[in-house]
C-alpha cells in the first residue's frame, strides 16, 4: 500500500481553474454626441470576455456594461475608443437628505440626479436638532408647557 499511495501523488491532477468573477453592473459616464460615438462604444465594450448586456443612453451620456467584468477593464476599454470616460458618480436625487449640498448639485447631472458626496447624506440620528425641537413640545416631557 505505501508503494501505491507514493505513486499515486505523481499521478493526481490538480485543478490550475481560476475562481470566476461575480456578476456585476459598471455604470460609467461617456461624452458621446452621435450615432458613431455611440456605436465605437458599444462594439469596444461587448467584444469583451464576460460582457453579457450593454446598454447605451446618449442623452444621459452613460454606459451599463452587465456581465461578469472587472470595472477597471471595462473603464480602460471605454478609455481606448478616445472618449473620455470616468464612473457614474451620480445617484438618484430622491436618496439625498440635502440635495443642493456644497458639492452635491452639479448642472450637467442629467435630470433628478446629484453627485454622490458625504455632506448631502443622512445626519446622525443622535444629534439632529430636529429630534430635540420635537421633544420640547411632546406629552412625554413634563416641562412643555413652561416655555410657553
């Protein structure tokens, strides 16, 4: 039995497959202004290994780019076509607490969108001033009635 299981470490197969890459959604901001600018984009980007859907907005200037792709591939792909090309830095205007925030509001957003920055997000719960003003004038606090 010992002169087997030697040989037979000689003889395994190790598996060299690397793990594969999760499905993922790359939004990425592209200048495009026509039919071809469109068209260089898409072709670039799904001649990709893994790409499984892209969809091109002109009018938003975004490309989505669905599959199982590494964002940083994808963003130089989109790079080597001339255009300039960055990641989608806005989000939807509705998820904001402070909209017109310093940094937050930019004009060449498209529509009902701002710019992802950390001023414009939710304020800490345990400090809003807002919580304390509403605490004065509650049934629970005993002294409501004196700052009237």
């Amino acid at each position: 039995m010992g002169a087997l299981d030697y040989l037979s470490n000689f003889c395994t197969v190790t598996s060299t497959r690397s793990k594969r890459k999760p499905m993922q959604t790359v939004e990425i901001k592209v200048k495009m202004d026509c039919d071809g600018c469109e068209r260089r984009v898409k072709n670039a980007v799904t001649s990709m290994k893994g790409v499984k859907s892209v969809e091109v907005n002109r009018k938003q200037h975004r490309v989505t780019v669905s599959g199982y792709v590494e964002p940083n591939k994808v963003l130089k792909r989109v790079k080597s076509t001339g255009k300039r090309a960055e990641f989608w830095p806005y989000i939807p205007q509705h998820l904001v607490y402070y909209p017109y925030a310093s940094g937050a509001y930019d004009k060449r957003a498209p529509s009902g969108y701002v710019r992802n920055v950390v001023q414009a997000a939710l304020p800490a719960s345990n400090g809003a001033p807002e919580e304390n003003i509403v605490s004065l004038f509650s049934d629970d606090n005993v002294n409501a009635c004196s700052i009237m």
